[in-house]
C-alpha cells in the first residue's frame, strides 16, 4: 500500500500528522485495542487532505466514511468517492482507491514476473489489502505465494470491503500474520523467483522541526535487509520493491541510497520504474526491480511478454494498467531524474 509522510486531515472529523504509510509489514507500536465503527448512507461528506511539508504540496479527495476501525496497530478507515470509489485509509493516509489502485499495483506484480523467465515461488511482504496478491496469481506458472502481513485486521477488512481480498482464498497462497523481517531471515536459501515487498516508509521528516526520523519500516530498507534477500531469492531471482517518488527530494536521496545498496549486497541490475498515479501525491510513484543476475534479454523481449500477456488476458482478463510496452518504457526517465539515480555514464 502507500508510503506518504503528509499531514492529512478529515474536515469535521480529525486531524493528524501522519507520517507514513503503507501496509505495514513489520513491527511497530501498538494502538489501542480493536473497535470500529459503520456509517450509514446518511453520514456527511468529508475531505481526505493530504500535504507533504517538504514541497509544501497538498491535494485532496471529497468522499464519504463507510467504516472506521482501530486495530492493535494502526487505525483503518473504509471511504467511498464519487469518482474514486471505496478507499482504504491507514493512519489518515490513502492506501488505494478502486479507481487507480490497478496502476501502482500491476506494475509491481507484472514488470518482476515478466522479468523473470518462469516465475514458480513467490514471496510478498506487505500489501495486506491483497492486490498485489491478486495480481500475481494471474501467472499460470506461479505454483506457491508466501504472503507476509504484520497487521491481520487489514486483510480482513479487505475481504469484507475489496474485491482484491478474495486473493487470499486461492489454495496456492500461505497467509503469514508476522513481521516481514523475521519472516524473511528465517526463510530458506536460494527459495524465491520473486520478491515483491509493498512496505511502509521507512523515514519521515518532522512538520514543525523539519528533522528526519526513521520509521518501523526502516529495518526493511536497510543493507542487511537486502543482503538477506538476495540470500533468499533463487539463481536469477529478483526482488522488487516500493520506491518512493522522484518528485519529493528526500525520496529521491532515498532511491539513490536503496539502489547503491542493492548493487553492494550483489544484485548485478537494480532499475528505478515510474507509475502514473493521480491519487499519490505528486501524481507518481515507483519501484526498484533487483535482479540477482543480468537476464537473458530474449525473454523479456515484446513477443515473449506479448504472448504470456495474452495468455493472461485469455485466462484472468487481462489488466488496466500494464500492457507490454511499459515493461521496458517505465524505466526511460526525466533526464534529471535519470541523472539523479545513475552515475554519468551508467546505463540503467
């Protein structure tokens, strides 16, 4: 889910600094014990606002309060847009929205699955509203997912709220209620195809002090996070993650940082992919594909991918957001912004 470290406000109802997140996937500290709350069709209409103290930005969504729940770790909240539809809201952050969730969502899944030549053992980590999941299980080779989400509450809300929950029923997926990290260092050598972790924010920046504090996610950005899922992944493996926005200037710092990381724990390609997103701030986000090894450039050409993603079309419905050309498009950047994460005179 999503990484905002923004001030967002509920007019009439609440107002919060926020500082990250997405679905969180490892520890943190706990809220109060588990309540929620239903709205009935009379309940008055709200702003979601969500501002971004760095760049001084902020946008906001007109929406109505269908549930509001508190679990042992974050506050979940259930909106419903005119244009947007239901919208999943932890910590008064916007996770997804059923209008553009398809965009973050399959290109996470489809870029690392297309990449890899045939993708069996899969491992999520985060992304507890199952899209992700959901995405990925439109592969016919993919045979197991290990799915890891910290807060279980979340999935279950899902189920009830998304279509996407129903993921979690398919006999192919193991649902883990734990922390990602523990998950992860306990977890087999060379296991893995894929790794897609859809975390929380590792840092944020104070609104009023401007000072930089780390996050819970932080352990799952660090250089031994990443050493040990190159430990994990099997020979040509890759592993994908959420990265943050190129339009906010510690984000970018943090692509910089988390790709020279990467390449230092043994991955030989890690490549920065933007998505198209009007309901994140900045309109963009995007995602690090690591690849344990330089694969060979025949299968991911356009007729290979054409053809597993017609496959797919065939078998599932296709997607609404991928579609073959943007599996190598979505690398060809701003030239600042290429820049910025490549050395001069680095290819991507």
């Amino acid at each position: 889910m999503r990484f905002l470290r923004a001030l967002t406000t509920f007019i009439g109802v609440t107002e919060s600094n926020t500082s990250a997140t997405r679905s969180l996937s490892q520890s943190t500290m706990p809220s109060s014990p588990s309540s929620s709350t239903n709205f009935d069709k009379k309940s008055t209409k709200q702003v979601i606002s969500e501002r971004n103290p760095e760049i001084g930005f902020s946008q906001s969504i007109t929406c109505e309060p269908i549930l509001v729940k508190q679990s042992k770790f974050q506050k979940i909240e259930i909106h419903r847009s005119q244009h947007y539809g239901k919208i999943l809201v932890l910590d008064g952050v916007v996770q997804l929205t059923e209008k553009d969730a398809c965009s973050y969502n399959e290109m996470l899944t489809h870029v690392p699955l297309m990449q890899h030549k045939n993708p069996k053992r899969v491992l999520i980590i985060g992304g507890g509203d199952g899209y992700v999941l959901k995405e990925v299980l439109k592969h016919a080779s993919v045979e197991h997912v290990d799915h890891v989400e910290l807060d279980g509450e979340v999935v279950e809300v899902c189920k009830e709220h998304f279509s996407c929950g129903e993921a979690f029923d398919d006999s192919r997926v193991k649902l883990h209620i734990q922390d990602g990290k523990d998950f992860v260092e306990d977890a087999p050598d060379n296991f893995y195809d894929v790794i897609i972790q859809d975390s929380s924010d590792p840092f944020a920046y104070d609104d009023e002090t401007g000072g930089k504090f780390s996050l819970p996610s932080d352990v799952l950005y660090s250089r031994r996070h990443f050493a040990e899922m190159n430990r994990i992944l099997s020979d040509g493996g890759i592993f994908n993650f959420q990265g943050e926005t190129f339009n906010i200037p510690s984000d970018l710092e943090g692509i910089q940082t988390w790709r020279k990381q990467a390449l230092d724990v043994g991955f030989s390609t890690v490549r920065y992919g933007s998505i198209y997103i009007t309901s994140y701030i900045g309109g963009q986000i995007g995602f690090l594909m690591c690849e344990k090894e330089k694969n060979d450039d025949t299968q991911t050409s356009i007729e290979s991918v054409q053809s597993r993603f017609e496959q797919i079309e065939k078998t599932t419905g296709g997607t609404l957001y991928y579609q073959p050309l943007l599996q190598s498009s979505c690398f060809a950047l701003p030239l600042w912004v290429h820049k910025s994460i490549y050395c001069d005179g680095e290819k991507d």
